[in-house]
C-alpha cells in the first residue's frame, strides 16, 4: 500500500495498479503509475453527494479573481455534505506555475478530498510536480468506480487519448464489472463529436475517440457518465451514446451562452451562465445535477437516469 499526496491530506489508503499511463503518439506526457483508492462500497439511503468543478484558471490575465472565486466555492463547499470534490482540469491559467501554490494553500482549506486532472492550461510536468505524479487514477466511494485520466495537451484544445490509456481505462471496467461497481469517467477535454455553433473542440477519431467509444460500449452496462470540462459553457450534454451520459461542467471562472438550444445544436445546454460549481447526488437509479452559481442558490438542475445494470 502507498499514499499519493492527496490521499494523505485526505487519509485514504491506495494501492499501486498495472502501470498503464505513459503516453504516447503525441499525447500528454505522465508517468507509468495509475492509483486506485478504496474508500467505501455501500451506499447508504441518502445517496452519495459529491461535487464537480472545472476551469478554475488561477492568474488568467494577472489577476486576482479567480483566486478569490476558487476560495469562494472552496469555503462554500468546507460548510456542504458533499463527502469529495472532482476538478475537471484548468487548474491554472496558461501554465502559469506560480499559481499552482496559491491553488492549494485555497484548496487545504476544504477539509476533504479533491481529485483533480489536468487541462490543457496544466503542462503535465507542472501538473506532476504540484498535484499528482500522474494524471491517471481510480478511486471507489461507494460503489462508484471513479476513473480519472488526462487528455489534454498545452499545444492543443483538442483532446488525445493514447492506447495505453484504453487498456488502462478497459482494466478497470473489468474491475468494476467484477466488483458490481458503476463506472463514471472524468477527464477534460470532451469526446463528443461537436461541431459549430458548440466548441468543435473534442477527442478525433484518429486521437482515441473510435477506441473510447468501443469500451463505453462493451460496458454499457456498468458506465453511467462522462464527466468533462473545458467549453466553458455552463452544463452541456449528451445521450446519444446512451445509456451512458456525456456532461460537461461549467467553469468556475466564467461561461458563456452560446446559444445553442436557440441554434438546435445536438444534446442540450442549461439556460445557466454564471461562475459557480455542479452539485452532484446519486440516488438510486438517478443521477441528479444541480448547477449552483457562487454566493447564489442552486438555480438550475439535470436529472439523468442511470443504467438498470449497474445499479447494485
């Protein structure tokens, strides 16, 4: 058994897994170990409560506000029932390595785990010496295997996952399916097709998407979500890969309304901009999201049913 630096903030044991995270093909440099942290197996009647967010881009434009904006929710989220805390990635702004200090002198003060993965705004080497040693981790809370893994690269807003990744993340769908664990996956860059009046920013075909979306189908079953940040545009998603869901979370920073349920893009986008974070509930068969803006009420909500096979 060993410790990653979060999960000794966090007192949770993990063990080493196969060492199945080294890149290759021009995608984002980590190093060859994936962590796996067993936390819990049962849920109880309340549901599991967890948070996301994403994009909090520390020291874009030098200046101050996305500190303060991160210490915001950090503070809202230390007083809320949430047991953990997902960062979809963007950490940092641009690389700026500076700020990865300020980030988690903010970030002690939440008194219970975060995982984070990193954006394209987090070079792997500066994310592997202020956060993790490697992008790519699992942990179980629950009877939830969470899969993390990076797919962003600082040269690109595209996104890129290499064939050692789709073992790994291959790996631990078996795992999941062995344990009778639901699956969700959380990574940064979408691997939805999307196409203007949206992004167009996503996983191609030839840089993992055809490979990603043959696992998400060999465990349709145990696969309940996609979790991914990046557009910036508040709760964005998908079902056409049903019965798995594709959601992408809005920024802690700032969204922008595109206006994409005007355009009739494909898939849907909340009518909710502002700055503000994802409060997250499985219950049963449903996973609800609920989109709560800084220093406001929850002010918008998606309920999405969870696949009937997964379901323990």
């Amino acid at each position: 058994m060993f410790e990653t630096e979060d999960n000794q903030r966090a007192g949770v044991k993990v063990s080493r897994r196969r060492a199945m995270a080294a890149l290759g093909g021009g995608a984002v440099a980590m190093t060859a170990a994936s962590a796996v942290a067993a936390v819990d197996n049962d849920n109880d009647e309340a549901g599991l409560q967890f948070a996301i967010v994403s994009d909090t881009h520390l020291g874009r434009n030098d200046s101050k506000t996305p500190a303060r904006q991160w210490r915001q929710a950090v503070e809202e989220l230390a007083a809320m029932p949430v047991d953990f805390v997902l960062h979809l990635g963007d950490i940092v702004d641009r690389g700026r390595e500076e700020q990865y200090p300020i980030y988690k002198e903010i970030r002690d003060g939440l008194g219970k785990p975060i995982y984070e993965i990193p954006g394209n705004h987090d070079p792997a080497n500066l994310f592997a010496k202020h956060i993790r040693k490697t992008g790519d981790m699992s942990f179980v809370h629950r009877g939830i295997r969470f899969v993390l893994f990076g797919n962003a690269r600082s040269d690109s807003h595209d996104g890129f996952i290499a064939g050692r990744q789709l073992e790994w993340i291959e790996a631990e769908c078996a795992a999941a399916a062995k344990a009778q664990q639901q699956v969700i996956i959380c990574t940064h860059v979408p691997t939805h097709t999307n196409r203007p009046p949206d992004r167009a920013w996503y996983v191609k075909p030839a840089n993992g998407q055809t490979g990603f979306y043959e696992i998400m189908r060999r465990h349709e079953s145990r696969i309940a979500a996609v979790f991914q940040g990046h557009f910036h545009n508040g709760i964005r998603g998908w079902d056409d890969h049903a019965p798995a869901h594709e959601v992408i979370f809005p920024s802690l920073l700032y969204n922008r309304d595109r206006a994409l349920e005007a355009k009739k893009a494909p898939g849907y986008n909340l009518d909710e901009f502002r700055p503000g974070y994802v409060l997250a509930t499985i219950s049963g068969s449903e996973l609800l999201l609920r989109y709560k803006p800084l220093g406001a009420e929850v002010a918008a909500e998606k309920r999405l049913a969870l696949p009937s096979g997964a379901a323990n």
